[in-house]
C-alpha cells in the first residue's frame, strides 16, 4: 500500500527548474515554514542553478533557534533589494496576503495549507490544501513522489514541522499528517527532535523563573507571582505554563509589567477555579480581562495602581470576594475560601513564602460552612 496519495501535477513543478535559473525560496520563519523551504530546497537543489531561503521575520523562540542550529539551516534576511539577486522565487507555508514584503513578488511556485483567500493567488504552480495540519506534510508527499529519501536532519526538520502545527497532533490534524510524521519516523533522530522540542527557555528568562519560584503566595487553591519588568509578555505565559506542570498547582496568575501596562496571565486545570471569569470579575473594571475555564489574561495600565507596590496591589485584588456562580454555591466551592481570606486577610501584607500553612487553614476552615 502506497503511504501517500500520487501526485501527477508535480510534473509541472518540475518542469519550471532550469540549471540556468537561480531561486530564492521566501518564508515567514515557523517550524513548518522552515521545514518545508529545506525540503523544496532539496527537491531544486540538483535541478536549478542555485537557490536560498529567505525570512521576513526574525526567528526569537528558542524551540525554533535550537532547529536552525541543530539542522544547521541557513536562511537569507529579507530585504527590499534582494529581489534582483534571484530569477524566480517560490513561497512555501503562507501566501502572499500573508506578509507586506510576499506582495509584489512574482512567484513562480506557491505551496501552504492556510485557507484560501477569496481570489487565490496566481503562480505557475499553486499548491494549497487547507485540509493539511502542515505544509511540511504536503511536502513529504512530494518528496515520496519524487523518491527523494530525506536525509536525518531534513526528515527530523519536517517532523517538527508537523509536530508543531498539529501542537503536537492535540488540534488540527489529519490522517496524512499522522502518516507523513509515522513516514519520517524512519530517516529521522528521535535524540534530535526531543533537543529541539524542549528547547524552551532562553538563560536570561532562568532569573524570573527563580524569582517566580521563590516568591509565590497561595491564594485559595491556587499561586499568584509577580516577577516586575519583562521584555517581553510572553515570558509571563511561560512561567504560567511552567507552574501549571507542578502537580499541586490547580491555578497561577503571573504578573509582570510590560512598559506602562501590567499583564496576568492566569492558567488553571479548568476545575479548582474557572480562571476565566476570575480574571474578568477582579480585573475589567480596570482594564481588559477574560479568558476561558483554564485560561485567561487580564492587562491594565500600571497607573491604576497610584503608586502602590504593585505586587502587593494585584495580592489584594486577588483575594477579594467574587461574585460566585450558582453551581458554585451549591457546591460551596473555593470561592467561599476565597471570600473567608479577603476578610481575614484585609490590611495585612502578602504572606511570606513558607507562610502559606496559614492560608491553606483559612482556605479549610471556609470549607463547609454555609
Ligand atoms: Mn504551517
């Protein structure tokens, strides 16, 4: 049985590679951009001149650095002038919608999985199936088609491709994706691919993490930290994300300031508190908040404060009384614990790490109580 379907119009992608032109293959730099330009490059590279990759973007994420480094990929920067260098140009993994500088060049091929816009885009060769989870799926169709073995660190590259689109094969996935990553599992290196997926912190980030360590408080079932000025918001949503994988954690709010605006991203299990309407109730009256169950964000400008020590303005926001539910009153679920500390907790000062076994005994005392 043929692992993928056959795909006769690959003939005219081919037949658009001559040894006198040189390409330029253009991408907006994700894992499965990047995966997808090294596999078209590999298909051209003994049927054309020359041809380069080349980003828009800068590569930032350190899952993604660690693929560049390890498949020891090199890719031009994009510039306005770097059009004339090249005589044909393809686009993999967007279309040019996607990105001002995709807009006026003349693409020869265009191969993507992202909806189709209302008028497609014109090329010699279009390729765009929306009904992939990666571009890097498509093009291991086509080098099976073309009975191009990827060599490890192509196939490697193209495995996070498609584990990254699909988040892992937990949302928009399909059969053929299954089967291109089942596919590659044979040329690939597991070491490899496991180096680059867990590649997820920066060492300068390593500072907030001990600081969000070692200054949680407990609220209720839950952690709130506040780790000051970021460079980027981002790293709240780590820290948040990171705490989440502690088992006692049900929920964490993680606060930092980002110029003059204040972030909290909150992360939960979805069940000890929807964190969703948390954030919403304490935090849009000043700001914008919301969220789902598991996950919400609240941001307002730092000014709100008036001057307070900051931490400790969020701290006390974050206990106060909530409007609760019905379901969890019946229940007398946690924001009963919650209403119990406000009180006892009012005009006292966040409770120091280590101090958190008098939280947790207000939190059991609220429990059943009517
Ligand atoms: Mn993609």
């Amino acid at each position: 049985m043929a692992y993928f379907r056959s795909i006769p119009q690959l003939r005219k992608m081919l037949e658009l590679l001559s040894r006198d032109k040189r390409w330029l293959i253009l991408i907006n730099a994700d894992p499965d951009a990047m995966a997808s330009a090294m596999a078209l490059k590999r298909i051209m590279i003994h049927r054309v001149q020359d041809v380069s990759i080349a980003k828009v973007n800068a590569v930032t994420r350190p899952d993604n650095l660690a693929m560049v480094r390890y498949t020891r990929l090199h890719m031009e920067r994009w510039y306005p002038g770097i059009l004339p260098h090249y005589d044909r140009f393809a686009l993999v993994d967007s279309q040019p919608h996607h990105h001002p500088a995709f807009r006026d060049v003349p693409f020869s091929i265009i191969i993507d999985h992202h909806p189709l816009p209302e008028t497609q885009a014109q090329a010699d060769y279009v390729e765009i199936k929306p009904e992939y989870g990666a571009t890097s799926t498509l093009l291991t169709e086509y080098l099976y088609n073309l009975d191009i073995r990827p060599a490890k660190l192509l196939a490697t590259a193209l495995q996070f491709g498609i584990k990254t689109d699909t988040a892992s094969f937990e949302r928009h996935f399909y059969d053929v994706d299954l089967r291109a990553y089942q596919y590659l599992a044979r040329f690939a290196d597991h070491v490899l691919l496991s180096r680059i997926a867990r590649s997820e912190f920066h060492r300068r980030w390593l500072d907030l993490f001990a600081k969000a360590c070692t200054n949680m408080y407990d609220i209720g079932s839950g952690q709130y930290v506040y780790v000051g000025d970021v460079d980027n918001p981002d790293i709240l949503v780590i820290l948040a994300d990171f705490l989440m994988r502690v088992y006692e954690i049900r929920w964490a709010a993680v606060g930092g300031k980002y110029g003059d605006t204040v972030v909290i991203i909150f992360r939960g299990d979805g069940i000890a508190r929807d964190v969703g309407s948390y954030a919403s109730q304490l935090f849009s009256g000043i700001g914008s908040a919301g969220g789902h169950k598991s996950m919400a964000r609240a941001e307002f400008p730092a000014s709100t404060a008036g001057g307070e020590d900051m931490e400790l303005f969020i701290w006390k926001r974050l206990r106060q009384p909530l409007r609760r539910p019905k379901a969890a009153r019946e229940k007398g679920a946690e924001a009963q614990g919650a209403e119990t500390q406000a009180k006892k907790g009012q005009g006292t000062e966040p409770p120091l790490p280590g101090d958190s076994a008098t939280a947790a005994g207000a939190q059991k005392k609220g429990h059943g109580k009517p």
